[in-house]
C-alpha cells in the first residue's frame, strides 16, 4: 500500500518534535541540577520540576518509538 505524498514529511516532522521534547526534558533536568546543586527531585522543594521534566522525557521517548522509520516488509 502506497503512503499519501506528505506522510514521510509528517513522520519526520513528529519524529523531530519527540526529539526535542526528549532532549529538552534531559536538558531541564542537567540544568536544573547544576544551578540549584540538586539532583534528587522528589524532595519537597523541588518536586515542581520534576512534574515538568518527567512528562517531557517520557512523551519523548514514546514519541520516537511510534514515530520512529519503519522497517521495509520482508516477503
């Protein structure tokens, strides 16, 4: 079955937003850690940015699973 003409340009459109989103959530955790000198989240002060960055890390990486190449069929 044939792909519509822009479904490669989604797919890679959606793959690149995963991707950022992913980096960005490792990103605000390295950041976060270094300014504050903290790198355990779940304590009282700092529970707020783990809110942040974990949904960021997961929808990203669930992101890069869907969206990821498909492999050609084998027959």
């Amino acid at each position: 079955m044939a792909e519509p003409e822009g479904a490669e340009f989604q797919r890679k459109a959606a793959f690149a937003f995963y991707t950022l989103l992913l980096a960005g959530g490792i990103a605000l955790y390295w950041i976060w850690g270094l300014l504050y000198d903290t790198w355990y989240p779940f304590t009282k002060g700092n529970i707020a940015i783990y809110v942040v960055y974990a949904p960021m890390i997961a929808f990203g990486v669930i992101g890069l699973l869907l969206y990821k190449k498909k492999r050609p069929a084998t027959q």
